[in-house]
C-alpha cells in the first residue's frame, strides 16, 4: 500500500520539477537520467517523447563519434 502512495508523490513531484530541469539542464539531470524515468510516470506526451527523443540523439551522436574514431585508426 505505502509503494502506491510513493508512485503518486514522485509522479507529482516529477509532473511539478521536469519541465524546469528540461530548460535550466541541472548536471545531476543527464540524459541517463532521463532516460531511466519510468514512460507512465510522465503524463505529458510532448514530455516524454522530448525525453526520449534527447536521449536517442546523444546515443546516436556517441556512435557516429565512435564509428568515426575507428575508422580514422
């Protein structure tokens, strides 16, 4: 029963804080971060598809840079 009432206050409390952390990008809040966040505790579509989509760029970005660094050796 308490575990419920948790996932409700950290929804809240993510539902409150993202979208700041999203403009101001505290360093404690990287992409893993944001990855790690569990789809059904953002309720906003737009929120979570910027999330994901934030993340997939750096994972792509990160594998050019290393395809890159190869193939120059």
């Amino acid at each position: 029963m308490r575990k419920k009432a948790i996932e409700a206050e950290v929804k809240t409390w993510l539902d409150v804080n993202i979208h700041t952390w999203l403009e101001e990008h505290p360093d404690w809040f990287n992409e893993h971060k944001m990855f790690i966040i569990a789809e059904d505790y953002i309720d906003d579509p737009e929120t979570l598809a910027r999330i994901r989509t934030r993340y997939v760029k750096k994972m792509i970005q990160e594998r050019r840079g290393n395809f890159m660094a190869r193939a120059l050796t």
